[in-house]
C-alpha cells in the first residue's frame, strides 16, 4: 500500500543519474526510491536505462524545490524532450526512406 503514496518527481538517465538525484534529495533530508522506468525493467539492462527517482506525497514539494534551487530537470521537462525526441526520430526515419526510394526510383 506504501507505492500508492509513492510520487515520481525527477528521471534519471541512468542509474548513476538517479543515484545523483537521490543524493542531491538526501542532504536536503528527503529519503527517496530509484526504481527502474516502465518498459526498461530488463534485469540484462544492468545500470543502463532510464530511472524513476520516487518520494512520498508528503516530501514531493520540498523534494521538487529541493530540485528545482540544484537546477535538476523535473519530471514534466523530461516528457516534453522524450516527444520531440520521438518526433526528430521518426522526421530522420522519414527522410532516410523517401532517400532510399527516390535512389532505388532513379536507379531503375
């Protein structure tokens, strides 16, 4: 029932990202949980993949300004990169096909 009260409120690229975060949480005296994000909870990822840093309801605001005076990107930023990086992805994906076909057209 405790993970019910658990709030997400920073992302680490990776393990030692997270670690980081959590430290930066733990000498302003908020204890916090790193736990592996959705979709990358691969045992074979080892340290690498994306982290959740987690706290209680009650510790989210102090952890967030915690964060936000350390200059630590916040959870909503990391949403807003991950869609255009999605975007820039899929536009170069788009671009190397249309490549591909107009190369394979003109070599025909």
């Amino acid at each position: 029932m405790i993970e019910r009260e658990l709030v997400r409120v920073a992302h680490g690229s990776n393990q030692a990202e997270a670690e980081l975060i959590q430290g930066l949480l733990r000498v302003e005296g908020v204890p916090s949980v790193v736990r592996r994000s959705a979709g990358f909870d691969v045992p074979d990822f080892l340290a690498g993949g994306p982290r959740d840093v987690l706290v209680l309801e009650a510790h989210a605001r102090p952890a967030r300004e915690a964060l936000r005076d350390s200059a630590v990107e916040r959870v909503a930023g990391d949403e807003r990169s991950f869609v255009s990086r999605t975007v820039r992805v899929f536009a170069g994906m788009l671009i190397v096909g249309l490549v591909g076909l107009l190369l394979a057209w003109a070599l025909l």
